[in-house]
C-alpha cells in the first residue's frame, strides 16, 4: 500500500511541476493503467485517491470492473486496440475509450451503448509517428473520422490520443496539441488530448497534453 501511494505522490507531483512549466494552462489527468495488476493493487491506489483506470484486455478489465463495481466513483478507460467481436463488452463496461481508428468499431460501439445511462466517452487514436506496428488513423483521416463519431447518438468524441515512437522529437508532440486545439475549435464536446506516459510525460505536458497514461511507475514492473 505504502509503495503505490508513495509512487501516485511522486507522479502527481512530477506532473504539477510539468503543468508549471508548460505556456498551455493544462490541467492534467493521471490515468492509472492498471493492465496484467491484481484487484489488490487497483484497490490500494484507490484508497490513495486515485479514481481513473486503463485498461488493455477485455476479458481480464471485465472481469476487474465486475469485481471492484462496489467502488462506483471509478472510471474505466480503454486505451488497448480494439477487435471488432470485443465492442459489445467496452461498450457495457467502460466510460471511456481512447483507441477508436475507424468507423467500423465507432458503430458497433454506439449500438452496444444504447442501453447505457450515459454515452460513452471517445477519443480518436491517432497514429502520429506513422509507425506500422501500431494501430491509429493518419492526422489527414481525423475530420472525417471526428465528423462519423460526433453523428453517434450514444458516443461523445471527447478527444485524441497518441502514442509517439520512443524517442519521438519534440516537434510531434507539438503537431498532436495542433491537432488537438484544430478539433477542439470544431467541437465544443472535445477537452482532451491524451498524450504521454512514464516515459515521454514530461514532453507531452509541456506541449499541451490533457491527460497521460502511467502504469509502471505506480504498480512497478509488469508480470
């Protein structure tokens, strides 16, 4: 308990002094990713005041989100890629989604959404480093693919989200927060730029991030 709470402090704090630094007024969301981590351990990190978690694996998040439903004030976040016989369950269980690269999957998840209370939160992937191991849709394909999910009764595009190439310079991150800002003018729904991770938060704040994804650093080494 002790370790993790010590850990969400020393993130948290790295991130107030990023936000101090950056021009952009950004305030920042911590997302906990908590992929391949016990329920134990997702507990310990929301008794520390930690309350927004990503995930990779449906099957393992599901089953997590049916364990800790006791805990109401979580908000689950999907960030892995997405197959398209997955939809139904991240549509039932989750409140946000960050990897949406096409309309295939945007359709199929407003389908499954339409029992929920309230529409689930969407952020485009967008493949900014152009790298063909990871999935995301070219900057030139965003309006189009914004225009489709903003028509979804039960979707709310709230954003995008990116993850550059290790090392990626500076300039990318910046292009990601143009990108952002070009959607955002567009849309009064959109606020987030989900951008940067242990490795590259303090690059992705200082250009505008909204939000950055840490899993490592807080839960230690992945099994």
């Amino acid at each position: 308990m002790t370790t993790i709470k010590n850990n969400l402090c020393q993130i948290k704090q790295q991130i107030n002094d990023y936000c101090q630094q950056s021009s952009h007024n950004n305030n920042v969301t911590l997302l906990a990713v908590s992929k391949t981590k016990p329920i134990q351990a997702i507990e310990q990190a929301y008794q520390a005041g930690q309350k927004a978690f990503g995930e990779n694996y449906v099957q393992e998040s599901v089953e997590k989100i049916a364990q800790l439903s006791h805990l109401s004030d979580i908000s689950w976040h999907f960030i892995g890629p997405i197959q398209s016989n997955k939809t139904k369950l991240i549509a039932q269980n989750f409140s946000w989604v960050h990897s949406v690269d096409r309309e295939k999957v945007a359709t199929r998840l407003n389908e499954h959404r339409s029992g929920q209370d309230t529409p689930l939160n969407v952020c485009l992937q967008v493949n900014i480093s152009e790298e063909s191991t990871k999935s995301g849709i070219d900057k030139n394909a965003i309006n189009d693919l914004a225009d489709f999910v903003n028509s979804c009764e039960h979707l709310t595009l709230r954003g995008i989200m990116a993850i550059p190439e290790k090392n990626a310079p500076l300039s990318t991150y910046h292009t990601m927060h143009e990108l952002f800002l070009s959607l955002k003018a567009k849309y009064s729904c959109v606020d987030t730029l989900s951008m940067g991770m242990s490795g590259d938060m303090q690059n992705a704040i200082l250009s505008g991030s909204t939000m950055v994804r840490v899993g490592s650093a807080i839960f230690g080494a992945r099994n």
